[in-house]
C-alpha cells in the first residue's frame, strides 16, 4: 500500500492534472536532490577550504552559477588567493551576473586572499579534484531542476484551475503546481473543507478522555502537500495582511511559529475549497474580513 504522500491523483482526476503531478513531484524531488549535493559541497570545503565558506555563507548560495563556476575556476584555496581582480570580474559576467559586478569582486576578492591555514599542496590538491567531480554532480541537479521547473510552470498554465490558484496570495506558479497535483481537479474527491485539510495535515486532532482533553498536529497525511502548505503559509505572511494578522494572532495566543503557521495553512485551505467548488478567485476582505474591516476603518 503506497504511503500518503504517495498516492497519485484519483483516476477520475483529468489527464493534465496526473502530467502535472508527476512534474511537480520530479521538481520538487529535484530541489531537495540539489540541496543534498550542495550540503555534500559546503562538507567538504569544511576540510580545507574556509575563504568558500566565508564567500557563500549560506547553502544555497553554493548553488548559484556564480559560485559554481568560482570553485570550478579555483577550486583550491591557493587557486582562489591568485585570483587577479580583472580575471574574478571575467568569472562573474561569464556566470551571467549582470548587476553590481564591480561590488561583488570587490568583496570577495580580500576574502579569498585572507590567510589561512592550508592542507599540504598535494592533500589540497586531491581535495580540490574532489570538489571538481562534485560540482559536476552539482551543475547537473541544477541544468535538471530548471528543465523540470520551466517544464512544470508551462504545463500548469494550461490548467483551468491555474488563475484561481495563483489568485492566492504565496501562490506562484511552481506552489500552485504542487497544490494541484496532490488535491487534483475531481470536484467529489472531497466531500468538505474539513476533508481536505485533514488530508492536508493542516487540521488538528483532537483527543479526549475523562476529563481531559489534548489538541494534537496530525500526523498521517499527504507530505507533499503539507510540504508544499508550508512553503504557501510561509509566503502569504509577507505579501497578505490578512494572513499575517492572523499568524500573529495565534502567536499571540499561545502557538509555537509552526503551529500559527499551519492553522494559517489550514484557513488558507479552506478558502481554496470554496473558491474551488464556486470556480471565483481570491479575495482579501472575503477571507480575513475583520482585517480588512480594520484597514477600511
């Protein structure tokens, strides 16, 4: 039996929606896939080379053609210090950066010129051809991430459903994708709104015994939805003053940030249904009226 997260669509699902799911699912299987090797890379520079580190502090900055093609120029750091700052701008433009060229040289160059303690020349040596062979893995997870997401954005844009989804606010096209692909377009799939947010993860359970009573997050779901609702939840904080009211609501009243953060998922799931079931967008004073009522006043 295939686990939650697992399960395709229902075959009375359109044929559009199982294509998308199965790009979504490669897409977001491909993200995490980057992140891995990224990871694996910011390891290894752990080892013997800590000017890398210092230049793309965060992961995610490794992934960045700019810094691929750095390490890949320089994969040492003897390499990176005999870097000449004509020749580090010529890395930039070449990664395709096109703005604030000048400052980006300008900041890394004294960091990879800073001195450290080194690995001995051979020892640096095989660590920089290791680094080479996993920054290949590294560009191929990348070229394979933006087919898929380039891929996915299309085909979802041919969806019916695809204007009412992004109507949303945290909503853009590869969210929405996700979205679609794991809830479908089969209007019976779910019988209510409650049904959908407990397949979603984002209802709670609630149990009781005696005189006691314990409010629980659920744990059997669909993990790429709940996924996928983090990442919504997380997005409408900022671009939702609705949404962020009500998160800083329940902060207020007690709940953790992922808590706030899921019952904000499951209001935002709610509205999806309706909007769904009726086929109309989103609208701000329709979901959070108190605070739009406030705004007016």
């Amino acid at each position: 039996m295939r686990a939650p997260d697992e399960v395709f669509p229902f075959p009375l699902d359109s044929e559009l929606v199982q294509a998308i799911a199965v790009l979504a699912r490669a897409q977001q299987d491909a993200v995490w896939d980057r992140q891995q090797h990224a990871n694996r890379i910011r390891s290894l520079l752990r080892e013997y080379y800590p000017s890398a580190l210092k230049a793309f502090p965060h992961t995610a900055d490794l992934s960045s053609p700019a810094a691929r093609l750095l390490l890949r120029t320089a994969p040492t750091p003897s390499q990176a210090a005999s870097l000449t700052p004509a020749r580090l701008r010529r890395i930039l433009l070449k990664s395709g950066r096109t703005r604030n060229i000048d400052a980006t040289a300008a900041r890394l160059l004294p960091i990879l010129r800073e001195a450290a303690m080194h690995q001995p020349l051979g020892v640096e040596a095989a660590f920089g051809t290791q680094l080479t062979a996993l920054l290949g893995q590294l560009d191929a997870a990348c070229d394979g991430l933006d087919a898929l997401t380039l891929a996915v954005e299309e085909l979802f844009g041919t969806h019916p459903d695809s204007e009412i989804l992004t109507s949303f606010p945290g909503l853009g096209r590869i969210a929405g994708a996700r979205i679609l692909a794991e809830i479908g377009d089969d209007r019976t799939r779910f019988a209510t709104a409650g049904a959908l947010k407990a397949y979603a993860g984002a209802a709670p359970v609630t149990r009781a015994s005696g005189k006691s009573r314990t409010v629980l997050a659920r744990r059997v779901k669909n993990n790429r939805l709940a996924a996928a609702g983090y990442v919504w939840a997380f997005s409408a904080l900022s671009s939702s003053a609705g949404a962020r009211a009500h998160y800083d609501r329940r902060k207020a009243s007690g709940d953790r940030h992922t808590s706030a953060q899921r019952n904000l998922f499951n209001r935002l799931l709610g509205c999806l249904y309706y909007c769904l079931q009726t086929g109309s967008s989103y609208h701000e004073s329709a979901a959070f009226p108190n605070t739009a009522a406030m705004a007016a006043a």
